[in-house]
C-alpha cells in the first residue's frame, strides 16, 4: 500500500483514539484507566452483594430451623414457636438485604432518609399489616387458643394448624386450608370448642303422642349405662322438652371428654334408632 495512505490511516485513527479518550474524560471527569478502575470496584459490589444475599437468605433458613428446633426440644408453646420462627426470619432477611445495599457503596444516611421521608406513604400502605402483628402479638400473650385447637372464628370452623406474625392458618374438616388475617381475628369473636377437657351432648329426639315416654326415657338411659365414655358427674337428662302437634320432643343431654364429642354423638343416634325400633318407640313424621 502506499506510504502516504499508511501514515495518514495511521494518524486518523491515532486522532480518533485521542478524541474517544477526551470524550471520556469529559463525560466522566476521570481518565481511562481511572474509569476501569470504577467499574471493577462496581462489579465487585454488585457481585459481592448478591453473594451476601443469596448466602445470607439461605443462612437464615438454616438459623431459623436451628432454633424452632430447639425451643421445640424446651416443650416451648408451638403457637410461640410458629411466631417466633416467622418473625425471626423476616427480621434476618431485613438485615440481609441492608448489608446486601451497604455493600453497593450506598450510603446508610441516604437510605435511612429516603425511608424517613417515604415512612408516612408507607406507614399508611401497611397500617393492615401492622394490625395483623398486633393480633397475632395479642393472640400469644391472651391464647383465646392454641395449635390444635379446633375454632370457630370469622364465619369459619377448623383446627389451628400455624400461628404467624400476620396471619392464622386453620384447617377445616375436609381438608381445605383458610387464613385468617391475625387483625380481625383478635379482634372477632372466637368460639373454642376444644379448650376445655370436657363437652356437653346434646340431642333432640322427636316421638309419635302414642311412644311412652318413660320407655323412651329408659331405653336412653340404658344405652348410657354401657357406654363407659358418658360421664355420670354432671348426671345426664332425659327430659320432655315439649309437647305440640308435631310430637313430643325429648332433649338429651349428657357430657363426654371434648376428644369423644363427635365419636359419641353419631354413636348415640345409632343406638337410640336400633333401641327405640326394639321396644316399638316411633319418631314423628315431620
């Protein structure tokens, strides 16, 4: 190639370069190798604070088990310890992801007044769920129940199955799972149908104006007799309830272990229909 064109190819790229390198050190207000020098250390923090978040996260996980296990060992209430462990989670993540922020070269005093300045927006966003926290604050320090129980509460029944530091889980009869927001269920009334050791039963069985009642009173009172998980103290009734066009109602009512309830009541009403179709008792046509 002819020298001429070499040298002035030579010179235009050799221009060029320099203008890139003016043109860099004019928008960034460093040199080249300055500029390189940033961008390492960036990369660095970017990588070292997603190596703190990722390590991090899974060490919360490892703590948090370590130490649900532990208060499990010390017979500590599960309620607490399914709040507890949700809590401390959070509250590890949380850190994590500040010292995940800190490492990016972010300033704290910067983050801590960004977050001041956004507290009020924020603090409204989540006024729900500071409720909820309160609740679920509320529903271990009071225990209006606990896991296992079996509740009725905001128009659902179930057993208690996770007490969290926002919300409830209960698990109904045929399996379904419903959350309760911990707010609105402190707050509600709740019906526990298993705080208590011992439950009273009770039935309505309506007779024909012809069955004799003290038939119908004795045949009962049999049935309780060999059914060794009806309880004597209270002493069971047996007694007519009323009397209309519709038959005579008798009322029944005896007390059983809460463990026994339902056990007991399908029992009783197999046993009564067998009983009373023995000894020529009839129940009224509805």
């Amino acid at each position: 190639m002819n020298e001429p064109i070499v040298r002035s190819i030579s010179i235009f790229v050799e221009i060029t370069f320099i203008n890139e390198m003016n043109f860099i050190e004019n928008l960034f207000g460093m040199k080249p190798h300055q500029l390189n020098g940033v961008l390492f250390s960036l990369l660095s923090n970017v990588v070292l604070a997603l190596v703190i978040t990722v390590a991090g996260f899974w060490l919360t996980g490892v703590l948090t088990r370590f130490i649900t296990r532990v208060l499990r060992k010390s017979e500590t209430d599960p309620g607490l310890i399914s709040f507890l462990g949700s809590f401390l989670s959070m509250a590890l993540k949380i850190m994590v992801v500040i010292s995940a922020i800190t490492q990016l070269g972010i300033p704290m005093t910067s983050f801590l007044t960004l977050i001041g300045a956004a507290g009020i927006a924020v603090g409204m966003a989540i006024s729900g769920t500071l409720s909820n926290f309160a609740g679920g604050i509320m529903i271990l320090v009071l225990k209006p129940f606990k896991l296992g129980d079996e509740i009725k509460a905001l128009g659902e029944q179930g057993r208690v199955t996770e007490i969290q530091i926002f919300n409830t889980y209960l698990t109904m009869a045929d399996n379904r799972v419903v959350i309760f927001p911990n707010g609105p269920l402190a707050n509600g009334n709740i019906v526990n149908f298993t705080r208590e050791k011992s439950r009273r039963v009770e039935w309505t069985f309506i007779l024909t104006h012809e069955s004799s009642f003290e038939l119908a009173q004795e045949s009962i009172q049999q049935i309780f007799t060999k059914d060794n998980r009806i309880q004597t103290k209270p002493t069971p009734i047996i007694g007519l309830d009323q009397i209309n066009e519709a038959g005579m109602h008798l009322k029944v009512r005896a007390w059983v272990k809460t463990s026994d309830f339902s056990n007991v009541y399908f029992d009783m009403n197999a046993a009564v229909l067998k009983e009373f179709e023995k000894n020529n008792i009839h129940f009224a046509k509805s």
